[in-house]
C-alpha cells in the first residue's frame, strides 16, 4: 500500500509505530489478549461524555483532567472490590481450586476460561517423543466438531512441561488450553509451579 504513494502520508508515522497497533508485531508483546486499540477506544468514549467542541484549552484539559481522575478512582475501587472477594470456582476440580487463590482474580478468570477450552479439545499423539496435535472443538448443529488451528505440544512429563506451539504462555504468562489438555493427558492434575508467574499472583499485587 506505501509503495503506491509518493508523498509522506500519516501512513508513514503510523507505520513506525506498528508493534503498537499491528497484531502480526505484537506477538512478543505481553498484552494480556488485550487489542491496541481497546484502551484509548474506551477513553474515547468516556471522554465524549465530558467534552463538546466549543471548549477551549483550559476548559478542555479541566474536564479532561476529571475524566482520567473517575477512570482512575474507579480502577482503584474495582481492584479493592477483587481483592476481598474469592473468585467463581466453575468447575471444582483440583487444578482450579489450587490456582483460584493463587492467581489474582482477572488472572484467574482468564485461566479458567482456557482450561474451560481444554475441555473441548480433541488430541491425538503424534510417534514419538510425547508430541501431541491439538485443536478446540466445539458444537455445531448438535455434532463435535474441531474447527479452530491445531498446535503442536511437546510434553514432558518428568519435567512437568508441556509446550505449546501458539505461545500464549510466552505471550500472555497463562497456560494456553492446548497444553492445559497435554497437562491432562499426562495425569498432572496441578498446575506445576514454574507455570504460576509471580506477577499474576495475589501475593505480588498486595
Ligand atoms: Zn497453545
């Protein structure tokens, strides 16, 4: 698309920045699954409540100013909310339960949601050195059916690792649904410590 314009266009700024806002630059970034975009979109919209066009400067940076101040107070409370209150256990089974006081609770949720996925996928083992293939299904007019990309795990079950091709763990510092399911597979049923990152924890946020 550049190459087709001669002049120097916001492209070419925007461009710069890529690993900001291009999702295929953004792999090694740690963003929680979060979009570029999502974080100023809500801002915008909070802003829009505050703002009409005829302000000038002054007024506008007061109400800016107010704008961020409520963003931020109801932060602090949401997190203050979090941190009393134990988080839904869906499924109680030994894994969940080990990591839903562990884990802080948007942690916890976000874990949930991919061990929730583990239950849906279909594996199979590939010859070999405990490779898996594995893909997340789901129901489709009443049949299982795997639709979503399959990875590739590497279990090792002395290690207690199983590493996924999707590198969500990389990623995102939470264990991926793939390799949630090798975890399974091999009979580990808790979640081994080097997978619990200290930044996710109540104990490192408290
Ligand atoms: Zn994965």
């Amino acid at each position: 698309m550049r190459t087709k314009v001669k002049k120097q266009t916001w492209m070419d700024s925007i461009y710069k920045v890529k690993e900001k806002w291009a999702e295929c630059f953004m792999r090694d970034a740690f963003t929680l699954g979060m979009r570029s975009t999502q974080l100023s979109e809500s801002l915008n919209n909070d802003l829009k409540n505050h703002l009409k066009s005829d302000l000038d400067i002054n007024r506008f940076f007061h109400h800016f100013e107010r704008a961020v101040k409520v963003k931020r107070d109801t932060e602090i409370n949401s997190e203050y909310e979090s941190r009393k209150s134990l988080p839904r256990i869906k499924i109680p089974t030994p894994m969940l339960q080990q990591v839903s006081s562990l884990y802080t609770p948007a942690i916890f949720e976000a874990f949930q949601t991919e061990y929730g996925r583990s239950m849906a996928a279909s594996a199979h083992m590939l010859p070999g050195d405990n490779e898996y293939m594995v893909k997340i299904g789901r129901l489709i007019d009443g049949q299982y059916a795997t639709f979503e990309e399959e990875y590739k795990i590497v279990g090792d079950n002395h290690q207690q690792t199983a590493s996924c091709s999707c590198g969500k763990f990389e990623r995102v510092g939470i264990l991926c649904a793939h390799a949630l399911k090798v975890l399974d597979l091999m009979n580990i049923k808790l979640l081994p410590a080097h997978y619990i990152l200290k930044r996710w924890t109540r104990e490192a946020r408290s």
